[in-house]
C-alpha cells in the first residue's frame, strides 16, 4: 500500500518488491489482462493510469513463458492486476499475492505473481447474487423499480444516442428525416424525466451494484439534459406510436413563441386540418352518412370511413364523388378531389412545420451531445438494471434458488428452466446431478424419451445461468467455477459447410477435445450415432479415454498404486528413484524459499520504517484519516510477516 500523497510528500526510496528491479517506483497502472481460449496463447491487456487517466489496449500471440506479456506489464508499472475468477481454483481465489496458488491456478496468473511479487492480483468474481438477492428479499424495491422502468420498456436507449450522435453529421434533406430527429427528441425527454424515478427507487439499497446504478443514472449531466430538452420542448407533447396523435406531437413539439415562422407554419397546419373536418362535416350531412376521418401515416393523408352495416342500411352504394373506395375488414374507405386538394395542402404545412421544427431541434441536440457521455453510462445503468430485474421477477415467480461455487458441482431437484415455463404445475420432474472430484466422468442411460438428451440440456443451462448471476430452479445448486463449457447435443449435418451428420460430429468432437482443460464442463450427447455401432462404440471408447486423461493429468500416481497394478519391477525400481530424485529437488527449493522469505521479510521491515517516518514528518492527513491509513499499513505489515514465518 503506497503512502497517502501530500503537499511535502517525495518520491518512496523503498526498493519495489518484484523479481525485476528495474520497475522503478510503485506502478500507477491498473491493469486488466486476459488470455484467449485455444492453442495460441492471445492475451489481452489494458493498463489505465490511475494519474492521467490514459488507457493502452493491447493484444499479442505470447509464448507458454509469456515473456512478451510480462515485458508490457513492465513498462506499465502496474500497481494492481484484474484477471478473471476462472484463472483461480476455488481454494485460491482468496489468497493474497505472493501466496503459494495451487496447480488449478492459470499458468499466466503463476507468472504474473512470481514476477510482480508485491502486487495485488485480484480476481473479478460473479456480482449478480447479491443484487438479485436485494430485489428478491426487498418486494417494495421490486415492484417501484418495475414500475419506473415501464416508460422506458418501449425505447432503445442506445439506438437513440447512436442517431442524436450521428445527427450533427446529418443535413435535413426531407420532412420525413426531420420528424423522425423531433420523435427522437420527444423519447429523449421521456428517457430522461424517469430516470430521476429510477433513482428514487433504488434509494437505499444495500447492494453495492444497486448503489453504483443508482449514481451513474443520478448523473448531474442528466439533469443538465433534462433542464435544456424541459426549455424548449411543450410538456404536453408526448411521444407517440402512430396516427394523428404522433404528427401532432411531433407538430406541437416546440415551444410556442420560440420561432415566428414556426408559429405560422403551425397556425397554417391547425386551419388546413379544421378545413378538413369541416369537410367531413358538410358531405356527412348532405349524404346523411356517419362518416368519419382516418389519418394514414403515408403520403395520403385524411380518408373518408364509414362502416359496412351503415352502408348497407344508406342503400348498399355510395353516392356519386367518392373515388379510391377501398373494401377493408368491416368499413370502407374513400376519398373525393376536394379531399385530395385539402390534404395537399395540409402535407405543405406539415413539411414546413417539421423542418422549422428541426432547426430548433438540431441546436438543442448540438447542446446535449456535449454530455452525451452521461447518456451512455445512463444505457449502460438501465440495460443492467434491467437484467438484474428480469433475473428476481424469474426468481420469485418460479421459485428459484441462489446458487453456492464449490468444487463440487451439486444439483438438488434440478428443474429444466424452459419446460418449467411451458408445462402445467406439477407435471416436472425435477432431477438430482452430482459430480465430484471422485466421479468427474459419467455416462447416462436409459431407453428412448426418458429424457436424457433434457437432463444434459438441463445441466448447461442451469451452469449458464449460476454463471450470469441468475438463480436457479433447483432446491439446492453447487457450481464449479467452469473456464468453458463445450456441449455437442445435436445430431445434425451441416449443409453450409458440407459436412455429414458424422463428419459434423467429428468436428464438433474434435473441437471439444481440443479446448477441454481440468476445469472445463463437457457434454456429449448420443456419440458415435451417426456410423455403424461398432465404429461408434469405438469413436467413443476414444473421446472417453481422452476425456478421462486430461482429468488424469491433475492425479499423483503413487507407487502403492504402481504395485497394485502389478507393474513390472524394474518401471517401479526407476520409478522410485525418480521420485526419490523429486524429493531431494523439493526439499531444496523449500529451503531456497526459505531465503527468500527472509528477504522478503526484511524488505517489508525496510518499507515499515521508511513509511512510517514519511508519516510522522510530511503527513498533513487529518487524525482520523491517517489513523485509518496507519491501520490499514499495519494490517499489510502483518500479512507479510505471517507469510515470510
């Protein structure tokens, strides 16, 4: 932990405690790394400066040392390191750095850690449970966060920031454009009025993902939006879906008296559509029909409407005058020149309305996309607020459990979340999974539709959702913590790339046998099935053989073992004093660990004096700021030094 910075502070003369001395002073990058799935060793990296903010992305083919990864790392001076939860075992994920990580641990992490000795390695763990949890437990925040996300159920956030983006770029060659940016805008503002809602509703929250949601949707930036959109835009103007109701939304969408000309053009669009009506009006009366007006959203405009039972009691014909009669379920529709003429009209004073409109609108929008950023983050907010929602109503309404990560992957009356859905209560029998170290291979049988190829599916999807944060419809679930799932559960051929239905199982297989690690779960579905039964019996005798050996991989033989398969003598003679040779190898490299934790322990005796005396003659923290420094440095101290005994 570095010293708190201040005014007198200098530059730490403590040497960096990392296997490479010439890393300079403590690192101020905050570094994220991930490696790529396959045969070439891809890694990904990104370094963000705690000081400046900068952020470097890389990505480089790396060989089984990763020399190149650590040299990046090197030149970002790290001072902590992100790396996903799947590259720990579930023993070792709590573990500090420097600590002594298990087989099971990512050869990439063992580097990292043997080479940047002193820095955090923290693993981004699963952080959906506790927040679904909060929304499960808590029925008034579920129900006012579900009440405060329906205005914008309707609206792609995203979609719309991308076109207000894009907008500045985009001249209004047509009416049709600029109604389409005064819609936008009218979304916006709905979009930006509830998130202060949402907010309220997610007041008090315990979850610490709830509180971050609830901060980035209360963004002082959005009220700026909204204060801007509020001053140009009528309150009464609502979005909506189509019909007379949205062209007079998108009309009236401005202020008035915010434009002249647009006052005009509006005045103008109001009289031509009351000479429409009065239109109606007049032909009702002299044909004495019940006629009514229909607004279409293409280039026609108003029509005349009137329904088949009326016009059947008006004589079965209509009168003379009415052209482009149009027989639609239940009415009629039509049309006379008079019409055609007022609804000409009517369309020019639309179009003038909306592109003054828009004039208006696209200075407005130059004004938002200034804090455009405060938008994305709010999309981001609500998208995952929205999946956290969607995973308790799934939860409560089914009655799922939360899921527990173990070694150990453990199901209790497992149900198959999507035939849960679809049958009637009762009729689901739930089913009991088990997979330990002990029996990590199983074969499943049973005759055809007992439901195998279900108890599969039901197994992956079940770890598909422990793994998104979701609970599960089980009584009682134990996950393992799964770096890939590999599944082959059709028996299909695939026409696009030419393959049979045995060639396609080959491939799938292959796939699978390439990429399967100790912590990989594999399902396989009715192997070999698409060749004779022999061959498949074959084909899979080999997968299970292969499958078995890479979970061999991780088991110690013992020579007791060797003897009791009756091994010939002179394999276990050399044998023994193979393990004799390992042995003795051990032994030294303990007592050369030894040294080094006694170097190691003098290192942090070093830095403890050197830091506590910047303490005394250069702080100027308040008492109950550097009090709690002081605790948590003495609490790193302790960690070391129970370490290094």
């Amino acid at each position: 932990m570095s010293r708190p910075r201040s005014a007198l502070s200098r530059p730490t003369t403590a040497r960096p405690q990392t296997a490479a001395s010439s890393r300079g002073p403590e690192g101020s990058f905050i570094i994220a790394v991930l490696e790529g799935r396959g045969v070439g060793r891809e890694v990904g990296m990104a370094a963000l400066d705690k000081d400046t903010g900068r952020v470097a992305l890389i990505q480089l083919a790396d060989c089984p040392t990763y020399v190149k990864t650590l040299h990046q790392m090197h030149i970002h001076s790290p001072a902590m390191i992100l790396v996903p939860d799947t590259f720990f075992s579930p023993t070792d994920i709590s573990m500090p750095a420097g600590g002594n990580k298990s087989h099971s641990t990512s050869l990439l992490v063992q580097c990292i850690t043997d080479e940047f000795e002193g820095v955090p390695i923290e693993p981004v763990m699963r952080k959906y449970w506790n927040e679904n949890a909060e929304l499960i437990q808590t029925e008034d925040r579920f129900n006012e966060v579900k009440n405060a996300m329906k205005p914008l159920s309707k609206l792609d956030l995203d979609k719309l920031i991308s076109s207000l983006a894009s907008s500045e770029v985009r001249e209004t060659s047509s009416a049709k454009s600029a109604s389409s940016r005064v819609a936008q805008m009218l979304n916006l503002r709905s979009i930006v009025q509830s998130l202060p809602r949402l907010a309220k509703a997610l007041e008090g929250s315990r979850a610490q993902l709830l509180q971050i949601i609830a901060e980035m949707i209360s963004d002082e930036r959005l009220y700026k939006i909204d204060e801007l959109v509020r001053a140009s835009l009528n309150d009464e103007a609502a979005p909506a879906k189509g019909g007379l109701n949205a062209v007079n939304a998108r009309v009236y969408a401005v202020k008035a008296n915010y434009n002249r000309l647009l006052d005009v053009a509006r005045e103008t669009y109001k009289e031509n559509v009351g000479d429409i009506y009065a239109l109606r009006a007049r032909l009702a009366e002299e044909h004495d029909l019940p006629l009514t007006l229909v607004y279409r959203d293409s280039d026609a405009g108003f029509v005349f409407a009137l329904k088949k039972a009326d016009l059947t009691d008006a004589g079965g014909e209509l009168p003379r005058g009415f052209i482009d009669v149009t027989a639609q379920k239940g009415r009629v529709t039509f049309a006379t020149i008079e019409l055609k003429k007022r609804n000409a009209r009517m369309k020019d004073a639309l179009d003038e309305t909306l592109i003054l409109s828009d004039k208006i609108i696209q200075d407005l929008t130059d004004d938002i996309v200034v804090d455009i950023g405060a938008l994305y983050k709010a999309s981001e907010a609500v998208a995952l607020l929205d999946v956290l929602w969607s995973f308790a109503h799934a939860s409560i309404l089914r009655n799922y459990v939360r899921p527990e990560f173990t070694g150990t992957l453990a199901i209790k009356g497992g149900r198959h979340p999507v035939l849960e859905s679809v049958q009637s209560a009762g009729a689901m029998v739930p089913n009991d999974v088990y997979c330990c170290e002990a029996s990590s291979f199983q074969i499943v049988q049973g005759p055809n539709m007992s439901g195998k190829s279900t108890y599969l599916k039901q197994i992956a999807l079940l770890t598909v959702m422990a793994m998104c944060g979701c609970f599960v419809p089980a009584e009682y679930g134990s996950f393992r913590i799964q770096d890939a799932l590999l599944t082959r559960l059709s028996n299909d051929d695939d026409l696009e790339k030419s393959l049979s239905t045995f060639a396609n199982e080959m491939a799938s297989t292959a796939m699978i046998l390439g990429l399967a690690t100790y912590d990989s779960l594999v399902l396989i579905d009715e192997v070999g099935r698409g060749t004779s039964v022999r061959e498949g019996i074959a084909i899979s005798h080999a997968i299970a053989e292969e499958l078995i050996r890479l979970k061999a991989w991780r088991s110690n033989i013992s020579l007791d073992l060797a003897r009791l398969a009756d091994l010939p003598a002179p394999v276990v003679t050399e044998a023994r004093r193979v393990a004799d040779l390992l042995t003795e190898q051990e032994e030294r490299d303990m007592q050369q660990s030894r040294t080094s934790k006694l170097a190691v322990r003098r290192k942090a005796l070093l830095r403890l004096r050197t830091q506590l005396g910047q303490a005394l003659d250069h702080s100027t923290l308040p008492d109950e700021e550097l009090a709690a420094y002081l605790a948590r440095f003495q609490k790193d101290i302790m960690a070391v030094l129970q370490q290094t005994m």
